[in-house]
C-alpha cells in the first residue's frame, strides 16, 4: 500500500506538479474580468490589449497550463477571472473558485448544486465584491466573492415555469435576466397540455434581489386551442424564449435582447425577434420580427404529438445582439439568426439597414451563440454551425468563420470548414462553429463542435494556431477528464491566458467534462538567453 502511493506521488511530481487539493487562502477580489457574457455591456466579445496579451504574433506559443475534471458531462459556464482565482461552475459541485496557478480549490458554494449555467459576473454592492450567475432552474445566486457564502437566491415569480438559460447582464445596480420557459422539453411529453407560459426579461436589484420589472415576450394569455390523445388540452400561444444575453445601450437607456420561436400556435409577432425595452421601467420602444409563423418545440425531434401541426424551422435568435460604431462612427446593433442571417439594425428604430445571410441555417445554426467584433479594424466576426440537422435542404452547407465589414457585411474573409466524410471521421463529429468566439489584437479564438480549438488572424483568416481538446487529459483535481464538442459560452482571453470548456451534452454533439487552462510559452529566444 505504501509503496504504491509513494510511486503514485512520486510520478505525479515528474509530471509537472502536485495534485491539487483544497487550498485555504482566500481569493484577491480586487479586480474582475470579464464583465459578463459579452466581454462588455454592449457584447462584442472583443477583448482589449489591456486585459489580454496574446495577439496574432504570440498566440502560436499557448500551450496548456493544466486541466481540470468538472463533476458535470454538458459544462455550461463562463469563467470569471482575478489576479489570482478562476470562478467556475462545477455541476454538483457548486460554483467554485480555483487558484489560478494550480487550480486547488480556495472555496466551494454547494448550494449552487447544478452549477451556473451562464456567465458569471461581479460588482461591489453593500455586502462587497458580489458574483452573480443564473442557475438553471433555480434562478438567480448572489454570492460573497472572497468568502463564497450565498447572499440571496431569487425566482421570477411571474412566470409558473421559468428556465435560466441567457447569462444575466449586471449594471449600475440592476440584474437583467433572460428567461426562458422549462415548456420547451416538457412538450416532449406525450401527457402534458403544451404550453401556457412565455419567455420575458426581468430586473433585479443588485442588492437584495428583488424584482424590480418583469416583461413578459407575449402578452396575451393563453387558451385552449384543441385536444390530442382526446383528452390532453392543447394550448397557445406561448413560446417565444429569451435565449441569451442582453445587451445595454447606456446613451438610448435601452435593453436589447432576441427572441425564439413559439412552442404552440396561434404564432405571436414577438417570436424570433429583436426587442427594445427601456432599461429602466422596462417598457417597450420596438420589436422588429424576423421569422413569422416558427412554431416548434423538442417534440418536434422526437416526433411526439405536442409538435404543432405546422412545424416550423426554429429558426430563433440564440446569439445577443451585438452594439458597435461602423467606419462612419454610427451606432449599429448586429443581430445572428440561426437561419445563418446576419443583419444590421437601427438601434433606435430597429429599421434594418443591411441583411447578409451564410450557410443553410437550421436549429442548430446558421449563428447559434454569439457573434464578436473588431471595431478598430472595421470587422464582425461570424462563427456558422451548418448542422446537418432541421431544415431539409439540397444546398450545401458552408461551416466556418466569417468575417464581414461593420458597414454593409460584405464579405472580407471565409475560412471554411473541413466537413467532408474523412475530416468527419478523423474528427468523430462534425467541425462547426456553434460556440461563441472571442476577438482580441489581430486574433480571433474558436471552438467547434469536434473539439478543435483555432485562432485565426483577424485580417486573412489564416489559422494561426490549432489544439485538439476532444481527448483524455491528466488533471489537476484527480478527476478523469475528457475534452468533446466546444459549444455554448465559448473561450476567454485574458492576460497571458484562454480558458475553455471542452464538452456538451446536447443534440448530437460530443460530451465532456475538461476545463483547459493554456498559457502564453516564453519565446525560444528569451528561453535561451536565460539559460545561458
């Protein structure tokens, strides 16, 4: 027995580092990055030269720092990062915060079983620095940053059924929440009435968690419109789900967020749309729909009987919007449909002003999570999935990255995809690009649905790096670990590091259980002159 632990100590110290255990020192609270989902309020996932140092000339030297074995197969955070701690939701585990250099753990909040299922996010309120994150069923936690202890916990109470699924939005005191409705996979069974509730953004206050306004995506309530298995109520409309972030226009004082599809007819004009709401009362300015008559919900993928009668493409708006300054130094708000659509919208109005569409689109992508963009070199960046999956076309798909001009989404760069029947099979999985991107200084960082994570140089396209993390790793936390498709959040850029979550457990894609650490490798110049 003793022989064995000593030889099992022992290799692990020749393998780069102790293992890591429960660590006792208290996180440095000090500074918080990123502000939340998009980087920034206005979510254009672009990272500056001052909170990242890898650009196009370095990113070629990341290497992986260290892993770590989540408790959970579908990971669906998005990190928070200090000088010294990582927070990350670790399914069962709770929301966690790691030592940054050895990822052993400072503190576990294990009432947040389940993990965060979005973004986490920070401010000073009166109790200190504070985090805020959407759990899925739960709601939204407020919980003490050096301490890890749970301040508040709050629902909507205006919905029966509410589903956390967007990240929150944290400004100037107020939470702005996404919801969504748990409708969309009880349709799935046979039994129930599908579906009475809507999806809707609500505001919390920072401080206490009260609701401070809720606005509901449909306002009218629903009836009985029928019967199946002759006794089961059918219901509408409903549907119409907050799927992500919102994104805050402090000069309009708007709120800008997208819409999915109804789960039950009648259809609404409010489904798979972008609205604008004042993002102090709440009230609404404008909703310009882009897909009319989308009726669809899980029963439709198992082909149960909730399926509407007339199905639609589901063709929702799972990325935020996305608020930037074009050549001319106008405002823009750039919206990414799963219909592989990309358009550019006046924020005041809502009118549309140019409209691009890539790839065959379907429900999972066209645009699935999110859109980044350059605004100093003038470019929106576009990830497209192109799944083989959802609407029967005979066009071909085209999976990749595209980037378009801020001005009139020409064009200026595609980097494609490999999807053909050997790349498939080499991969295991199909490579597109359904998680959301981050841009930084001439870079652009993607995972795809294989597992693959790429940079890209922001003016050619060029693949400038590659890491293939659907494979076992050795971590840091004794877990067992395996990386699978990068879907959701996506990566993160800051300092001399990309964090990333490989796996997801979702339709048809690779699940896994790696959270990646890479760093920043010294140059080979700097290496040897130190040597010497």
């Amino acid at each position: 027995m003793f022989k064995t632990l000593y030889i099992t100590l022992f290799s692990l110290l020749l393998s780069g580092g102790a293992w890591a255990l429960d660590c006792a020192s208290a996180p440095n609270t000090e500074n918080f990055f990123p502000s939340g989902w998009g980087i920034d309020l206005a979510n254009t996932r672009f990272v500056a030269s001052e909170n990242s140092r890898i650009n196009a000339r370095n990113v070629h030297r990341l290497q992986l720092k260290w892993a770590y074995g989540l408790s959970t197969q579908a990971p669906r955070f998005y990190p928070l990062v200090t000088s010294d701690t990582f927070y990350i939701g670790d399914g069962e585990n709770g929301v966690l915060a790691l030592d940054r250099e050895s990822g052993c753990v400072r503190w576990r909040n294990q009432n947040t079983a389940g993990g965060a299922a979005s973004s986490i996010a920070a401010a000073d309120t009166g109790f200190g620095p504070t985090l805020f994150f959407a759990h899925r069923e739960k709601g939204v936690f407020a919980i003490h940053a050096h301490s890890g202890e749970t301040l508040w916990q709050s629902s909507i109470s205006s919905e029966p059924l509410p589903m956390y699924s967007g990240s929150p939005l944290v400004a100037d005191g107020v939470i702005y929440v996404p919801i969504s409705s748990q409708e969309i996979g009880l349709s799935m069974l046979p039994f129930y009435g599908c579906c009475t509730t809507s999806g809707g953004m609500a505001a919390l206050d920072a401080e206490t968690g009260k609701q401070l306004w809720y606005v509901p995506t449909i306002e009218q309530e629903a009836e009985v419109t029928g019967k199946h298995l002759l006794f089961v109520q059918k219901w509408g409309p409903s549907g119409a789900p907050v799927w992500s972030a919102p994104t805050l226009d402090r000069e309009r004082g708007l709120l800008f967020f997208g819409t999915g599809e109804n789960y039950s007819a009648p259809a609404t004009d409010t489904s798979d749309a972008i609205f604008a709401l004042d993002a102090a009362t709440g009230e609404r300015r404008w909703v310009n729909q882009f897909t009319a008559n989308d009726t669809f919900n899980m029963a439709c993928v198992t082909g149960g009987v909730n399926c509407p009668e007339e199905e639609g493409p589901d063709l929702d708006f799972g990325a935020p919007p996305l608020l930037a300054k074009n050549s001319e130094g106008r405002d823009l708000l750039y919206v990414g449909q799963k219909s592989g659509a990309v358009s550019a919208l006046d924020p005041a109005t809502g009118e549309r002003v140019w409209s691009q569409k890539f790839g065959r689109g379907g429900y999972l992508g066209g645009i699935h999570w999110g859109l980044a963009a350059d605004i100093q070199r003038g470019l929106l960046y576009v990830p497209v999935s192109d799944f083989p999956a959802g609407l029967e076309l005979t066009a071909a798909p085209t999976p990749g990255l595209y980037a378009l001009s801020l001005d009139d989404g020409s064009v200026q760069w595609f980097a494609a995809k490999d999807f053909s029947e050997q790349a498939q099979a080499e991969l295991g999985f199909w490579p597109g690009l359904s998680a959301g991107i981050v841009a930084a200084d001439g870079v652009v960082v993607a995972g795809d649905l294989a597992g693959q994570l790429e940079a890209y140089d922001a003016l050619s396209g060029a693949v400038l790096w590659r890491y293939a993390t659907a494979q076992s790793f050795t971590t840091v936390n004794g877990r067992e670990a395996k990386g699978g498709s990068i879907d959701s959040h996506g990566p993160l850029l800051v300092d001399d590091l990309l964090l990333v979550s490989s796996g997801y457990s979702g339709v048809g894609m690779k699940s896994g259980n790696a959270f990646l650490v890479f760093q920043l490798a010294e140059p080979a110049d700097a290496a040897g002159s130190g040597a010497r």
